[in-house]
C-alpha cells in the first residue's frame, strides 16, 4: 500500500475521516451504528497508519481526538458575543410573570410562541468554527472571557470537528452548548475512583467541568463526555429566523442538540411542558436541575433585548432539590491512589427520593472545618440532581454536647506512614511507596508503556498477582520467578516465561522514564526529564530539599513540596535500595546531555501547528532533545509557532499575540543538524 500516489494516500485519508466521522456521529449522537466495533477500528487503525506514515492529519480527522501534550495553564479568551447567564425562577407564578412582563415590553396581548427544554446541569461552553473547521473552543467565564479549553472539547466525541451541512456553511459561527456527563457513566467513574481510594466527585456537573479543565486533555479523552448544543453567538454568513430553525440546522449539521424541545404557543402550553420534563426528569439519562423557557423568534429576541447579564426573552424554571435529615454515626478515611486521603461520612440510612442513602464524601478537612461537620451530628443531607449526596449544612442546635471533631490524619490510616499537605493544597496526601491502598493502581502506572513498559503486566495480571499476594510494591516484581507465575490461574510455562522476560527487560531504562513511572504526584514525563537533567542518578535525589529542586528552571512549588517529601521518606528509599540491588539499572542520557555545551534550543518554547514534512512526534522529540520545550498552547510564553500546512488558530492566535512563527526550514536552519540527524531533516 506504501507505493501508492501522494494523490492516491491523500483521497483515501479524507475517505477514511469522512467514513469514520460518519460512524461515529450514528454511534455517539444517533445512538443507530451501522458496522461492528472490529470494523471501526480496522479502519482507524489503517487511518492512523497512513497519517503516521505520510504525516497528513486533516482537521476533522478522528485520531485527533486522543489528547495532546499537558498544559502548564489555560490561555485566556474573549467571546465575540457575552455568553449570558438566564434569570431563575423557583415557582410557577414567576414563569407567569415573565410571561407578562415580556407582553409589556412588546406592548401585545397575543400569545407569544416559547421553546421549551430540559436545563442541563453541565459546564456552558462555546465552540467557534471558522469557515467550517473547529478553531477555538472556551469555557463561559464570567460571560464575556473565558478559558481556552479547545484541546480538551476536541476529546468529546460528539462534537464537530468540521461543519457537515447539506446546505448552508457559515462564514464564521459560534455554537453554545453544555458538557455533560450521562449518571450511569459518572456513576461508573465515581466507583472506580473509590476503589482506587481516590476522592469521588460530588455530582455530573463538578465531574464534567473537572474534566473539561484538565491541564492534561488525555485525561479528558479518558472521561465519557457529552454535549447538548442549543444556543448561538457571533454569526456571519447565516440567518436563522428562530430557534426551532436553529436546532435543526444544528441537528443537520451533525451537532447534538436537547433530548427533548417543544416549540409551543402561549405560557399555559410553555408550563405543560415544563411540568412535563419535571415529572420525567428520572428517565433521562442525565443530570437536569430544570427547564429553560426561550421566545421562539430571533426578531423579537433582538427586540427584547438583554440585561447587564441575562436575556430579558428567557428564563430557566429550576427543580426543587431532595434533600434529608440524618445523623452522622462516623466518619473514616479512606486512601486513594495517589494517596490522596479523604474523609466519609457513614449516615444513619435516610430515604431520599425513593433512594437510601447511607453513606456521603465529605470531599476534604478543609470542607470539614468550614461547615464545621463532627461525629454525631444530625445533618441535611441532598441528592443533587437526585444523584449524589452531600452533606450541605449541619443543624447545630440539635448538638449535645457528645459530638467528636474529626481532626486531620498525621498518619496514613492505611499504612501509618508519613502524610504531607502542600501549601495552598487541600487535599491531605500518605507519600509512602508501600502503601497497601494506593500500590495496586501504582503499580499498573509503574507498568505502563509510558512508565517501564513491561508487557503483560497489565492491570487484569497485576490484580491476580496481588490478589496472591506476590507483590506488595514495584520491588517485588523484580523478584518474581517463573514458578511464581505459573502458579496462577490462566498462566502457562509459555507466558510466565515471556512475562518475566519482559520483567527483566525493563530493568534496563533511564532515570527519567523509571522517576515518571513512580507516580509521584505532579511528576509528569516533563517534570521527571527535567529532574533527570540535573541529578546525575537516583542516589543524588536521596533526601533532595524542596530548595534544591526550586532551582531547577519550570520546577514550582508543588513539584518540588511532592519530591521532597518522597525522597525524604526512609520507606522509600529502603525500597528504591532493594530494587537496585535486584538489578535496576538507570542509565541518565538527559544528565549528560545538560553537561555539554548550550544546545541551539535552549530556554525556548515552540508551539506545534499544521501538517509538517516529517511526522509530528519525530519533529517534536528532536525540539527536546536539542533543549527546547514544546507546548500544546500559544501563550506569551512561547518563543515560536512551528507552523506547517493548514495550521488552524493557533497560528491566528500568535499573530494576535505577536509571537514569531516559522516554517519547517526556518527550524532546520536554527538546528543546523548534525549528520545524526540528517535522515529526519533531509
């Protein structure tokens, strides 16, 4: 297939997104796929083989959806138009009101023609598309800056990457909507997070905008979110006479819109429906807190205007919240796996809409002390969103005099060992390597392709070979047999051999790449080469000062508290000892290339944009390996803008901040490579 034309490689690559882009839309907004799982991955893997082979990636192209580098902070944007928030109200005499107050306004007694949907309780976001293509995609804000989330929205699967119209393609257009999580898949999150001892979130909406403002947008490509478009911005190139217009264009267009819209004539109708969502508000497979009421016609819209932060021509009717009245038998601590304690309530059982619940997370000790929660109290308890409960206030009246503080843990309730809480962090955090209740999820990381890659030890065989207790920590792997291993189920001479083979083959590697795979909190892959370029070995971070690391250039404050304190810890040390005398050796390439002479990139950060010559990755790895950094966003940080064909905004966005941009030979002439290099740059 390699011999192929460029002509030919080129039209079957935009055959392959648009077929691929297709299925997808039927599976994740149609919910009415047409080919099998196996299918749909035959062809992306093929997809996936020829953009890496020729390093042609379209815009829309579905592989581009899987995360980019980590951010070290989000860029901030200006919404064309303010992103307003809507009016509430809590009864129908208020929905009667508004009713009345916009016939005034209009100076008419006829009946005005409402849409009518559910109000979904997600994170508003806007997503900007310029002749067709996705370019910007940022969070509400305050209503008129917001956040640069675009590498994230790109993850969600729902979401257009390029405009699919049968008709009608803006110029430019602004689309708002609302992220979301559907109950059962937050529901799902939420327990694999307890049972990796890690803090639970309190609701859809904090787990949706959690995700949506990861630094790190793997993270969210890891999350199942969704999107409900139902609103627009700026718009040039397009008129819609309504709403209803609008939606379906969106619907045409590819876009997911509400699960349920009703365009009715006359208030009376606009509160039927209402009603109607809210007696049906459990059958919908997501979080709504209520209904929002639109005038259905732009023209009158426009007539009516706006507030200094809301539209006078909407309003949402918000759902009364269930909630419970309990006491608090006791509270425990529970560890996660990145050793993040955190404090639960266990609830004298209440029945809260038609639910028992027994048990709430009280998130942190700082939350603790700010409602002032203590074993024994009588509590409210709420179901928000009729989902999860969280204790919102305690009735301090009902006290005796008999209730306990819970203060917080010096020691980890799991292991007894040392716990740390960074300055300005509120999570409280167990920095012992042997930790019973974090090492099962430690280990998988410490396994991982990006950590020590050792094939096979994947998560279904680390549970096995701790549930048999044959490791405890990452030492005891280097110390596995084979005749350990056979002893398992599903284990054969054949694969305990290739096991421990891949075992041993991984004692090979170098400092930066095992420090990544210790999973030390805040030590990214990044983190962990820049701590590598200045300890020439494992030895000399034993017992490193939180000083000496700050003096690192791009090390901050939590970086270096999160190092500290694991090198600090004799637990630890005791076992990074054993596995060196088990055979670990860490060679540090990163050390002696910081030794050599100022390398042509140092210091300087390069944002990568557009199809370049060479594939990405490569092009990326040799910025690194020569001294630069490459970031994901264009800040005022950022020395330059590598920018190849069809760059998209990020190359509108340095012009805006007056950041060079060059081209693929004006790197190749900073670099003035070495004839190592020359195969990648020739």
């Amino acid at each position: 297939m390699t011999d192929k034309r460029p002509e030919a490689i080129e039209t079957e690559i935009e055959q392959l997104v648009r077929k691929l882009n297709e299925h997808g839309h039927r599976y994740h907004v149609l919910d009415a796929p047409i080919i099998s799982d196996a299918e749909y991955d035959r062809l992306y893997r093929r997809l996936l083989h020829l953009e890496t082979a020729h390093g042609i990636i379209l815009p829309d192209s579905p592989t581009q959806r899987i995360g980019a580098v980590p951010l070290e902070r989000f860029d901030k944007v200006r919404h064309a138009e303010p992103m307003l928030s809507l009016e509430n109200a809590f009864s129908r005499n208020e929905i009667i009101d508004f009713d009345k107050r916009l016939k005034r306004l209009l100076r008419t007694d006829g009946e005005i023609e409402y849409t009518v949907e559910p109000k979904y309780d997600g994170l508003a976001i806007e997503l900007s598309y310029r002749k067709g293509v996705l370019w910007l995609a940022s969070t509400r804000g305050d209503g008129y800056e917001g956040e640069d989330v675009t590498g994230n929205i790109r993850t969600i699967r729902t979401v257009p990457l390029k405009l699919e119209h049968p008709e009608n393609i803006p110029e430019e257009i602004d689309i708002r909507g609302e992220v979301f999580m559907d109950i059962a898949e937050f529901e799902e999150l939420n327990k694999e997070r307890r049972q990796a001892g890690e803090q639970p979130f309190a609701n859809p909406r904090n787990a949706a905008a959690g995700s949506v403002r990861q630094l790190d947008s793997a993270v969210t490509a890891r999350r199942k979110l969704h999107l409900a478009c139902y609103g627009i911005g700026a718009c040039r190139g397009a008129l819609f006479a309504n709403q209803n217009a609008f939606i379906q264009w969106l619907k045409a267009a590819r876009f997911p819109v509400p699960a349920v819209m009703h365009t009715v004539t006359g208030i009376d109708a606009a509160l039927a429906v209402m009603a109607d969502i809210e007696a049906h508000r459990s059958t919908f497979s997501f979080e709504t807190d209520g209904a929002v009421i639109k005038v259905n016609d732009f023209s009158i819209q426009k007539t009516l205007g706006t507030k200094t932060r809301e539209p006078r021509w909407a309003i949402a009717y918000k759902f009364a919240a269930q909630r419970g009245t309990t006491r608090i038998n006791a509270i425990t601590a529970r560890v996660g796996r990145t050793g993040v304690i955190t404090p639960v309530a266990e609830l004298e059982p209440v029945q809260i809409g038609g639910v028992i619940v027994s048990n709430s997370s009280l998130h942190n000790w700082d939350e603790i002390s700010r409602k002032d929660i203590r074993i024994g109290d009588t509590v409210i308890v709420e179901r928000a969103g009729d989902v999860i409960p969280h204790v919102i206030a305690v009735l301090k009246e009902s006290r005796t005099g008999d209730e306990k503080p819970f203060p917080v843990p010096q020691t980890c309730p799991a292991c007894g060992g040392f716990v740390v809480r960074e300055e300005g962090e509120v999570a409280v955090r167990c920095v012992a390597l042997d930790c019973p209740a974090q090492m099962r999820e430690k280990i998988i990381h410490f396994a991982s392709r990006g950590g020590m890659d050792i094939e096979g030890l994947g998560e279904k065989n680390v549970e096995l070979l701790h549930e048999h207790a044959l490791i405890r920590h990452f030492a005891d792997i280097y110390a596995l047999s084979k005749d350990d291993i056979m002893r398992l189920p599903r284990f054969g001479e054949k694969s305990a051999r290739n096991l421990v083979d891949a075992i041993h083959a991984s004692m090979n590697t170098t400092l930066s790449r095992f420090l990544y795979a210790l999973g030390i909190p805040q030590v990214g892959e990044y983190a962990a080469k820049l701590v590598a370029r200045n300890f020439e070995n494992l030895q000399s971070l034993y017992r490193v000062t939180p000083a000496r690391l700050l003096a690192i250039h791009q090390i901050g404050g939590k970086t270096a508290g999160a190092l500290a304190g694991f090198f600090q810890d004799e637990g630890n040390l005791r076992v990074l000892d054993r596995m060196l005398k088990l055979g670990l050796r860490l060679s540090n390439p990163d050390f002696a290339a910081s030794r050599h002479a100022v390398r042509p990139l140092d210091g300087l950060t390069f944002v990568v944009t557009g199809t370049l010559p060479k594939p990405r990755q490569e092009v990326e790895e040799v910025i690194a390996q020569n001294g630069g950094h490459v970031s994901s966003t264009v800040s005022k940080s950022t020395s330059y803008v590598l920018a190849g064909e069809n760059p998209g905004s990020k190359l509108h966005k340095a012009r805006t901040l007056g950041i060079p941009v060059i081209g693929y030979p004006d790197l190749l002439r900073i670099l003035k490579p070495k004839p190592a290099q020359q195969k990648l740059f020739s």
